[in-house]
C-alpha cells in the first residue's frame, strides 16, 4: 500500500507538519497520466520495458512506508517519518 | 502444538507454576530442540526477519556532533536494487568501463534480481560500528 501520511517536525523555528499524501497522490494522478505516454516514450527509447519500470517505481513508492529520518544538530532539529 | 509445551500450559493453567516460571520452562524447552520440528510436524522456528536498516550517527559525548537516526525499510532497499536492472545497456557498458579502469573488473549485467534478494537476504545479520573521535556511527538490521 502506498504511503497516506507524512509528518514532518522541525525545530527551532518550531513547526510541526502533517501532510496528508494520498490526497498529493491524488493531486498528481492527472499530471502522471498526462506525462504517461512521455514515459513510454523515454522507455522505448532508452530500451527498457515501460511496464518493468513503472512496477518498479510503484514497488520505491509502496516501499517508502515506514522510513523515518531524524537529524538532530544542536539546536536545529528535523524529523520526517512516513506513514 | 508439542506435549511438553501443553504440559506446561496446564500447569499454569492449573495455578501450579506461576507465568515467570512457565517462560523460563518454555525458554528451556526451545533451547532443548534446537531446530527441531514440532511434534505436530511444523517447519522449525526461524529466526524473525529484519524489517528495517537503522543508520546511527552520535557524537562521542562532545555534544557537538550532528544527531542522524534514519530507518530505512529493508522493502526499499530491495525496491531500489532493483533499479539496476532498468540501467540502458549502453549505460551498463559505460558503468563496466568505468568500474574495469578503476580496478573493479566487474559487470553490471552479471547482477540477476535473485542474486540482490540474496544479498538483502543476508543483510539481516549485518552490523557496521565506527568510531571515530568525533562521531560514532552505527548500521544495523532490526
């Protein structure tokens, strides 16, 4: 399942963020079926199997759920964690 | 489930053991049949599959080091060596090159998606430890 949620919490400015991302999927959806058939293109081109390569990418994006990503220097801090 | 775990678990059922001492006999039990099936014939236990790679940076008690905790799910990492297979042969042929020039006399097409999920595979029992003097950084499977 794709990722639905992303929290993103930074300190000092202090500031704590929760991004629903199934509506950014949803927002993109349109921009990525236009840009589909440029894909296919560029695939056919570069002579890699378009239907490989989007199962793939689909697999990266499936896969981001769960990384958590915390950087902590002195009083500058940054945590982004997807859901 | 096998008899001497049943045993047990009527013990404590029973009340004649208490919950600490049902582990511990458990815990003993399992060291006992190292790998070996269960009476009913199940696979034997395997130990549990690392979910995540966790890199850590801290500093060496100076307190003046950056702090980096990431968690990686081991799904991306098999997701991503994946992309290997989508690199152009002319692409790969510049990579082979470029790799045989510095030394490394090895080709990219050689890599097969069932050699990758073996290396992650392995990446289970893989730890990294480093210390420096400033920082301390750790790589690990959980």
């Amino acid at each position: 399942m794709i990722p639905i949620a992303s929290t993103v919490r930074i300190r000092n400015p202090r500031h704590q963020f929760w991004i629903p991302l199934f509506l950014v999927w949803l927002l993109l959806l349109p921009v990525a079926l236009l840009l589909l058939p440029l894909f296919f293109v560029a695939c056919l081109v570069i002579r890699v199997n378009p239907f490989r390569a989007l199962s793939i990418l689909y697999g990266i994006l499936t896969a981001l759920k769960g990384t958590d990503i915390a950087v902590d220097d002195g009083p500058y801090s940054v945590l982004v964690r997807i859901h | 489930m096998n008899e001497n775990r049943r045993k047990i678990l009527d013990m404590l059922a029973t009340g004649q053991i208490t919950a600490d001492e049902a582990e511990r006999l458990i815990s003993a039990l399992d060291k006992d049949q190292p790998g070996a099936s269960g009476a009913n014939g199940s696979e034997p236990r395997s130990k549990a599959k690392a979910k995540y790679v966790r890199v850590l940076v801290e500093d060496n008690g100076k307190g003046t080091g950056p702090k980096v905790n990431i968690r990686v799910p081991m799904q991306l990492l098999r997701s991503g060596v994946k992309l290997a297979s989508l690199i152009p042969d002319h692409a790969r042929t510049h990579v082979n090159h470029a790799l045989r020039e510095h030394g490394v006399p090895f080709d990219l097409g050689q890599i097969k998606p069932e050699n990758l999920e073996e290396v992650i595979d392995q990446l289970d029992d893989l730890t990294v430890d480093v210390d420096d003097k400033d920082v301390k950084v750790r790589v690990f499977c959980e």
